[in-house]
C-alpha cells in the first residue's frame, strides 16, 4: 500500500510485516540526497553515522528513505529472516518506523571481490526541501523471481521495477542511477533487455557490482533512484 511518512516528507510502498518498503518518492517540495560512505561501516555503527549526518543536515531521522548494506556472503531463507529481525530492531530502536510500518527501501548485497566481514552500511539517501523536477524516488533492490536465463531474469527484475514506477508516480526517465548487482556476463542483455526500458535515463548507463543477492541460489538484483545530490563520507 502507498502510505505516507509525513515526518519524512515522502509516501512510500510499505506492507505490515516487512522490514523495508518497496519504494518511496519524495513529498512536492522535497528532494532526495544520497550519501555514500567511502567505505561500508559495520551496520550498528553505520546506521548511527547515517542519522548523525541527517540531523547535521537540518533534518530528522524519519527523512532517511533508504539503505544501502552489504554483507559477507548471501544466506540461507533461515539466517535471512535471522538478520531482518536484527535489522528491524535497530531501525526501531532508531525511531525509523512509521505507523508500526518500515518505511525506508533497502538494497542488500554480497559483494564478491574484497566484500566485506561484517554486515555494513554502504550508503543512504533522505528527503531534503528543495524544489525538483522530475520526481525523486529510491526503489528497494529487486532480484529474479525465480532462477533461468538472463533474459528472463531481468525481463522479470524490470516489469517489478516498472510496476513500482506506476504506484509511485514516477518513470523510467526521472531515473539518475540504475544500479545491478550479480556475476553473470550479461552484457548483450542489457542493452536489449535492460536499456530499451530505461528511456532518457539510459544516458547515465548501468552501474554495475559484483555482488549477489542476499539470499543462496539468487543471481540478479536491480534497484534504481532518482536523486538531486549525491555524495561521499569520508570515513
């Protein structure tokens, strides 16, 4: 459901239940700002340096949209649902709750070059007042619904992704970063899966990381923002 996070100044798409939404999109008269730490800090300590940093900026914690961890290495269903309870504790123990929802999206990935030993906070966006056209939004990472060819993957990684677009009131081309995590060489794919898709937004290009989703047997993940400013904490 598209509920609103007034104290945060953006509605997002929240279910009872779940530890994050699947999108938000900032309020009129809102942008969103991302921070990137300059390395990933362990998400206890991570996720206090993010409110540090809103509240230094003038807002309040309730501003933060969205989050961005890393992990070790992908989990089992057992230890996914382990972690996630953790990860609500501390948002809620953070006053990150709206209406007993979790309002802020989330990616969680596993890198697989140097990655990383702890459960760490990569980076975080928030709302902050400023008047901005197109739209702002953060969509949580999407994986494939369920395991084949590439194609299939992302032609099903897109249509959820599109269709969080349409309930949010944004598109393909408010977009300023497309972001997919996995190792599988897909390429060619992109550009005929992915790129047609993206409209005026496929001028930014695809970042891409090496990384996993967070759970075993998961190949694929895509998530997408619409950000004003973007930024890098020195750690």
């Amino acid at each position: 459901m598209l509920a609103h996070s007034r104290a945060g100044n953006y509605r997002f798409l929240g279910a009872d239940g779940r530890p994050f939404s699947d999108g938000v999109v900032a309020d009129d008269g809102f942008d969103i700002a991302r921070a990137r730490f300059e390395h990933p800090v362990a998400l206890g300590q991570g996720l206090e340096a993010a409110v540090r940093h809103v509240v230094a900026a003038g807002r309040q914690v309730h501003a933060i949209t969205g989050i961005e961890l890393r992990i070790p290495a992908p989990l089992t269903q057992v230890g996914f649902g382990s972690f996630n309870r953790d990860y609500v504790f501390r948002l809620r123990s953070l006053g990150l709750e709206s209406d007993g929802l979790m309002p802020a999206a989330r990616t969680n990935v596993a890198p697989t070059g140097s990655g990383v030993s702890t459960p760490s906070v990569y980076a975080f966006t928030y709302t902050i007042p400023a008047q901005r056209r197109p739209v702002a939004f953060v969509l949580s990472g999407v994986p494939e619904e369920e395991p084949g060819e590439p194609v299939a993957m992302l032609e099903s990684i897109m249509g959820v992704l599109s269709g969080r677009l349409d309930e949010l009131g944004a598109s393909w081309d408010d977009a300023t970063a497309i972001q997919l995590y996995g190792v599988d060489d897909v390429q060619d794919v992109l550009i005929r899966t992915v790129l047609p898709r993206m409209g005026r937004s496929s001028m930014h290009g695809i970042h891409w990381y090496p990384s996993l989703p967070p759970i075993e047997g998961l190949r694929l993940e895509i998530d997408v923002r619409s950000a004003g400013t973007e930024s890098v904490l020195r750690t």
